[in-house]
C-alpha cells in the first residue's frame, strides 16, 4: 500500500549498541552473500542477452530483469539468514520469559544477534515495491506462521513467537511486538492472533496479548501485557477495554 | 458544506481499510513494463552512443554518434528519466482508472464482500498503487499531488501532503491544506463483511496533525485543525476556526490569534523567567567564589 515513511523500514528489530560494532562482520556477510546469486543472475543475463542478435530483447527484458532480480535478492537473504539463524539457536535455544535488560543475559544478547541475523531479509521485503511474497512469505521462514487470506503488508510483525490465523486483517501502520523493554527488563511472549480477528489502524499489540477469534480491536489503540481479548467482542481505548454494549 | 441526506449508518468501532491481492494486481508488472519500454524508445540515442564507445559502430544507422560531450548530461538524463518514467505510468493508470470508472462508476454507501462494487475498488486501489509507491520512493517533490489529481482526487493549489496514506478516490482536499506525516486519510472502511464507503471533504487552509486517522464521511470546514494522534468518527463534521483534538474527536480548543498569542508572550517576558534566575545566581555564585 502507500506506506508512509516509518513502514519503508523492516520490522521492529533494535539492536543493543553496545553490540551493534561487534556483531557488524555477520551484518555485512549477510548482505554480501546474499547478493551472489543476484550477480550469477545479471552476469548470465548479459552473457546470454548482449550479442549481435539479442541486444533489443536485452533492453526489452529489463523491466522484467528488475522485478526477478529483486526477488532473488529478497529470496537469498532469507535463506542465508535462516541458515545462520539455525546455528545461533542451536548455541541457545530461544525462550519466552523476563529477563534482565544487560549483556550478562544470555537471552537477552542472543535476541540481539537473531535481530542482526533478520535485519536484512526484513528490510529488503519490506522495501520491495511489489506487492507479491512480503511479510506472510519472509515471516513464515523465520517461524512466524501467519494463516491464508491475511492482510499483513501494511504493519510491522516480529519475527518471532508470534502466529496469526487466517483470514485476519491487521490495520494499516499497526504494530505487533512480542517483546518489551522496560527500564532493566527485558520481556518475551508470545502473541496469538485468532482467525476472523481484526486489527484496526494504528492499533499496538503488546507482549502476550491473545485474540480470540473474531475478535475486534478499535482504531488507535493499544492492549496491555497478557491481556485477553474474548471472542466475538470489541475492545477499545488507552489499554483497550471492553466496549459496553 | 452541505452533505447528501444519507441514513446514518451506525458503526460499532473504527476498523481499517483493507485490500486483498486479487489477480488484477498484476497490473503492476503490466505497468513496469510500459514504462520502461517507452524510457528504452526515447533513451536510444543515449544508447547508440554507449555502443559506439563501445564497438566502433552503430546500434542502428540514423540518429547520433557518441560524441565526448553527451557524457556531461548523464545527470540530465537519469533525473529526467526518473521524471519520464514515473509520468507514462501515471498517465498510462490514470487511463485505465478512468476507464474502470466507466465500467462501474464509482459510488458512496455499503457494500458486500464480493459485490461489483468491491470489485472495482480493488480494482481501482492496485492500479493506483504502482504510481502512487513510485512518487513516493523516488526523489521527486511534488509528484505525489499531481498522482492524486489525475487519480480524481480534488486537491486544491499549494496543498502539502507529507508521506502518509491518502486514498485515491473520494477524497477532496482545499486549496493551502496541509496534511502532516503519517496520517491515514480513509474512504473506505472494512466493517466485518462489508465495506463502507464514504466521501470525505477537507476544507481550506486546514491542518491534519500527525498520526491522525480521517475517517470516512468526515468533513473538515476551512479553517480547521485536527490535532495530533486523534481520529474522527464516522461522519464527523469538524467546525472550522477550531482546534479538535480526542480520540475520537471529542475537546475543542480556540485558535489564537498572533497578537493574542504576542500579548501572553510578552505577560510571561515581563517576570524573570526561573531559567534566568537561575542562571543570575550561577553568575553570581561564581563572583563570589
């Protein structure tokens, strides 16, 4: 959709700073693997392409040189992610839970490094122009499972402990976060999206919130840690609440 | 402004508007490729001259040879490129909107899923949406309200529409408005099955303040502003010379006047402020140590 400026970006992933410099070698590998097959790919269309007899089909075919190559960088970068993903939660096996907010943790730093090892994949989905293979495709590689005849493009979704039925709508510019920074703590839950939920606009989702199926949540507004909401109900307001009908 | 008399149609809460991928989305690559067919018609000379540097002889027998000189209007050239490139697939959509808009002219009210209706507005968002991302993403200014006027959208002279997402129909914006970054314009709403669709009318020289969400059938009167990270009810008429803020749109607060707003400042300039104090003892606990 016309997404504003703060939804060009991937979806929410912070990384610590104090970490940020000395993880950057994994960052860049990333980005650099990835780009391989994209240059197998444009030097086997020019070797195939720039001769005698082709050079207008080589112009003629760029448009759709473009849009394939853009698909295999997206394409790339997830599964080299996904690889180095596995060896990261085989050193440790991602949790939910509350933990402390500093390096010591060993949840905490390994959160981290899985945002530094997602960060490309999700930024080059994100900032893909086609409206084909985006958040639903790159999220269901990292374990986010999110059911058929969703409407997930318009909205930041973590990349982790988080599933979404099917037919569910999640509003334009909403977010959906599965973890928590507060001051020292830092809080992991899972967040489950029933089928036939809906989202409103800007709406936030925080940790451990549950919908139920069929459950409403208004625009603008945002649940709280844990919260419930019931079947077949509308919720709304600063935390939501339950609309007295 | 008046309004159609329409029955009121009484929603429980706000949702959000949503468009399923349908196969007339593809029109997308349709339009990919139209517009950098005509980019490669009008660029050939360009390209002749890269293959003359290249090869020695020419891609094709008329038109110009490399010379030195042409290199210097590579900037020229890529710019306007960029600006002829996004410009075909305006026009080239804004052609087949209207087209669609024949087909089934557009019209207010409520409507099943699977109807003619939300047919034709899914229709009429995926041809809008390669346009409207391509103004956006690239590096041109004011390209975004040339998009929506050609898309039928009213948008009146000077407006300033900052990133954000505006609907492509139904949609009439004053002349000096200007819309903030990251408001959602809505004239349609997804209500369970159905889909509401209403006109939405911004007056002159309004403000919709960041964050902000517009509602279908809203009508700003010239002169008002929405505050920041409030939205507006179904059918909301907001008085004009007013500031509305609330979620929804519940407290009005009066504009002040610049002199008004001079008057207080000067009140406050008067008294030493508790910065000037404190700075004052600062300087003088210096003096004396």
């Amino acid at each position: 959709m016309f997404q504003p400026v703060s939804l060009k970006g991937d979806s929410p992933s912070p990384i610590d700073e104090r970490i940020r410099g000395k993880y950057l070698i994994l960052y860049i590998g990333i980005i650099i693997l990835s780009l391989v097959p994209f240059s197998v790919f444009e030097y086997s269309y020019i070797i195939f392409f720039w001769n005698e007899t082709n050079y207008w089909l080589f112009f003629i075919l760029l448009p759709f040189n473009v849009l394939v190559a853009i698909y295999i960088i997206q394409f790339s970068a997830t599964l080299i992610s996904v690889l180095i993903l596995k060896i990261v939660n085989l050193l440790h096996v991602p949790k939910e839970g509350n933990f402390k907010r500093s390096l010591e943790d060993r949840d905490y730093l390994f959160w981290n490094i899985r945002n530094i090892v997602k960060k490309c994949p999700l930024y080059v989905s994100a900032s893909n122009p086609f409206p084909w293979f985006k958040n639903r495709f790159t999220l269901w590689f990292f374990g986010v499972k999110i059911g058929k005849k969703t409407i997930c493009d318009n909205s930041w979704i973590s990349s982790e402990f988080v599933s979404i039925g099917a037919n569910v709508i999640i509003g334009m510019n909403s977010t959906i976060l599965s973890f928590g920074i507060e001051q020292d703590n830092f809080i992991l839950r899972k967040i489950r999206v029933g089928n036939g939920a809906l989202i409103g606009a800007k709406c936030v989702l925080l940790p451990g919130t549950v919908m139920e199926q069929n459950s409403k949540l208004s625009v603008h507004s945002y649940t709280s840690y844990d919260q419930v909401l019931r079947e077949n109900s509308i919720y709304l307001g600063h935390p939501a609440k339950l609309k007295n009908t | 402004m008046e309004r159609d008399n329409y029955s009121k149609f009484e929603m429980d809460f706000i949702s959000t508007s949503g468009v399923y991928k349908t196969p007339f989305s593809l029109i997308i690559i349709v339009q990919l490729f139209i517009g950098s067919i005509v980019l490669f018609l009008v660029n050939l000379w360009f390209i002749n001259s890269l293959y003359y540097l290249l090869t020695g002889s020419e891609f094709y027998s008329f038109g110009l040879k490399a010379e030195w000189y042409y290199w210097l209007l590579l900037p020229l050239n890529i710019y306007g490129n960029i600006l002829l490139f996004t410009f075909t697939i305006i026009l080239f959509s804004a052609g087949i909107f209207k087209l669609l808009n024949k087909l089934s002219p557009p019209r207010e009210g409520i409507f099943e899923r699977g109807s003619k209706d939300w047919k034709y507005m899914h229709r009429r968002f995926w041809v809008a949406y390669f346009p409207i991302w391509l103004a956006r993403a690239l590096p041109l200014p004011w390209v975004d309200i040339v998009v929506y006027r050609f898309f039928g959208t009213r948008v009146g002279k000077s407006v300033v529409l900052y990133e954000g997402y505006i609907d492509p129909l139904f949609i009439e914006i004053g002349d000096f408005t200007m819309t903030s970054l990251n408001i959602c314009i809505f004239s349609h709403l997804i209500y369970q099955d159905k889909i509401l669709i209403k006109k939405v009318k911004i007056g002159k020289a309004c403000v919709v303040g960041p964050h902000t969400i517009v509602s279908p059938g809203t009508i700003m009167q010239d002169f008002a502003v929405l505050g920041v990270n409030s939205y507006t009810s179904i059918e909301q008429e907001l008085e004009g010379n007013l500031i509305h803020i609330g979620t929804p749109v519940s407290l009005t607060l009066p504009i002040q006047s610049v002199e008004e707003s001079k008057n207080k400042a000067e009140k406050i300039k008067l008294k030493p402020s508790n910065a000037e104090v404190n700075q004052n003892e600062i300087e003088q606990n210096l003096k004396e140590g």
